[in-house]
C-alpha cells in the first residue's frame, strides 16, 4: 500500500458499527469471574464500565483483547450487519512500567515502534516525520525529545494514546489511562479522546472510577457486578436503585 494510500486508510471512517457481547461467562481456578454478560459498544460512542473493586471489568476487558477463554459470543459487526474482518483494537494501560532514569526520549520510544531502526542509530526522516504526525494526534508534538521518564503522568498517558491509535483503530480500550494523574493532565487527556471520538467515530470502552469523567464524558454506562446489573445513558445508571445499592448502600468504590 502507497503511504499516501496508507494516510487515507488510517484516517478514514471506523469500518466497525457495534460490538455485541451476548451471554458471555468466564471462569477460571474453578471459581466464575463473570456470568451472563450482554451488551452492545457502538462506534462513535464512549462506553464506560463502572462498578466496586472485583466487579469483573478487567475480566471483561482480558476477554475482549482475546486474552481469556469464555463462553458465550463477542461479535464486530457493520453497519448492515455483517461480520467486520480484521477489526483492530487500541489499547491504553493504566501505567506502564519502565526506568524512569532511562534517558529514551519520545521519539526513540514511538520510533522503536514505528521502524525496524536500532534506536542508538536514531530515526531516519521518514520515521520522524511519521513520529510527529501521530504525536499530533493527541497533541504531543512539543514532547518527541523530552525522557520518558521526565514527562508527567497525563503526558505519558496521551504519547501512549497515540501509540493506540496507530494504526487507526475500529475499538480503542482504555484501562482506568489516567489513574493518578493530576487534574489539568486529566481534563487534557479527556479532551483529546472526546475529539478523537467525534473525528473518527471510532468506539471506546473505557474502565474508570472516576464518576465525574464518566457523567461529563460517556454517552453509555455499564454497570457491573460480576454480570451487568444496569445499563443506559448516565443519568439512567446512576440515578437507578442499582447504583445506589453498590456504591452507598455497600459502600463500594467507584
């Protein structure tokens, strides 16, 4: 494929329309994990899923990447219905763990992943040019010769959004991607996927416990208790009785 070509494939519309999780189970050490989970994630859509500690969300996101065997059925479809082919999932960890006292820049990090290059060589142009164009993305730009180590936690986490996001992905998955940070790297990072969401009408699934990002941000909550327990816009979920029986009646933790 041209590189020209390649631009407009990665720039282009979601070839996803929704994922439908229908009656899926997961088990392991003989003791279940999740029973039962149905719903949909739709594209152009930030999906939250919400619950107590050990509520099974990492579970549900372990199967989604493929990482553990279920029951039940996961399937990508178009918009017509059909079977999506080579749907392709972005993923955002919580942290990542590496020496902070290394002195790999941004740059030598993205170009270790975008070229076949040894880093101490450093990047030829056409790696860094790419570097830059996908730095844009999440607005890093200004970051490619800052230390990994020296970059805040909200800087970290938006250089590894844009990581995730290329290539282009059908379903990006971001895993509690701002624990810890402070607020301004927090509202920055939310801003950015809210226009990636908009731009590319790309689906999201995101993990929080931070239930004021997920009223200002998710069109969709899922609330989970080793199965789905309630689902809907925001207000819905978190105006139902379930809710208030997790998080204040058990005092659970969001």
């Amino acid at each position: 494929m041209s590189e020209k070509r390649q631009d407009a494939h990665e720039a282009g519309a979601c070839r996803l329309c929704r994922i439908e999780v229908d009656h899926l189970s997961v088990s392991a050490g003989g003791q279940k994990l999740l029973t039962d989970v149905s719903l949909h994630i739709h594209c152009g859509e930030l999906t939250a899923l919400i619950g107590a500690n050990g509520a099974g969300k990492t579970t549900l996101l372990r199967a989604l990447l493929g990482q553990m065997e279920y029951r039940g059925s996961i399937r990508h479809l178009t918009s017509d219905g059909r079977p999506a082919a080579a749907v392709r999932t972005g993923y955002v960890p919580q942290q990542l763990e590496f020496d902070r006292s290394s002195p790999v820049t941004v740059m030598d990090f993205l170009a270790a992943a975008f070229s076949r290059r040894a880093v101490f060589l450093g990047a030829d142009k056409k790696t860094r040019t790419k570097v830059m164009k996908v730095l844009s993305r999440t607005h890093c730009e200004k970051l490619t010769q800052r230390p990994l180590g020296a970059l805040s936690g909200g800087e970290l986490q938006r250089v590894l959004l844009a990581l995730a996001l290329t290539p282009q992905p059908d379903l990006l998955i971001l895993d509690e991607p701002v624990s810890g940070v402070d607020q301004n790297g927090l509202e920055t990072f939310y801003r950015t996927v809210d226009e990636l969401k908009r731009k590319n009408h790309m689906a999201i699934l995101l993990v929080s416990h931070d239930l004021d990002v997920v009223r200002r941000y998710a069109d969709r909550v899922v609330l989970m208790q080793g199965t789905v327990i309630k689902q809907g816009s925001p207000e819905a979920v978190f105006d139902s009785e379930e809710f208030g029986q997790i998080f204040y009646a058990k005092g659970g933790r969001a």
